[in-house]
C-alpha cells in the first residue's frame, strides 16, 4: 500500500467487535514510520458495550477525502481503494 500520499487518518472503532476488523487491520498496515513523516493519525477507541458504527476518513496531500465504511468493506477492498487514489497521485508526482 502506498502511504506517502496519506496525511491524516482518524479511525473510530469498537475493538472488540468482529465488524471493526477492516479498521484494525488498515491501521496495521500503516508503517511505523508514518507518524515521523508527517501523516496525522487519530484514533478513538469506543467502548466495549457501544453501538456506534465504525468509521475510517482519509486524507490525501491532494486535498481528496475519503469516508469509508470498515464494517461492510473488507480490508481488501479499503486497500484497493486507497491505492488507486495513491497510484494517480504517484503518477502526476512522476511526471513532474
């Protein structure tokens, strides 16, 4: 996955709900080194007796948003996703 794109992610999530899975999973595959090169991640962890949805926004160095549903996707689909917006953002950079 192509990260260098991302500026800011804010997750919400529930992480004892088997729904929330596709949020913890994309946050895994953030690297480690994301925060050090200037991309904003918030998360908000919901209690384990909550009802409230999960959530995922993000933030692209275009100024693109997305809100994506963790609970019906599945962490493939947020990937490819994602990736798409990278892989054009990665080809305007190049042609510059």
């Amino acid at each position: 996955m192509i990260t260098r794109f991302i500026t800011e992610v804010n997750t919400k999530f529930n992480p004892f709900s088997a729904k929330s899975r596709s949020a913890r999973l994309f946050l895994a595959f953030l690297p480690p080194t994301a925060r050090s090169s200037g991309m904003v991640i918030n998360t908000q962890l919901l209690p384990k007796t909550s009802t409230d949805p999960s959530s995922l926004y993000i933030k692209f160095k275009d100024g693109k948003e997305m809100n994506l549903d963790p609970e019906t996707m599945a962490i493939k689909s947020i990937v490819e996703e994602v990736d798409r917006h990278s892989r054009s953002l990665q080809k305007a950079a190049d042609l510059e």
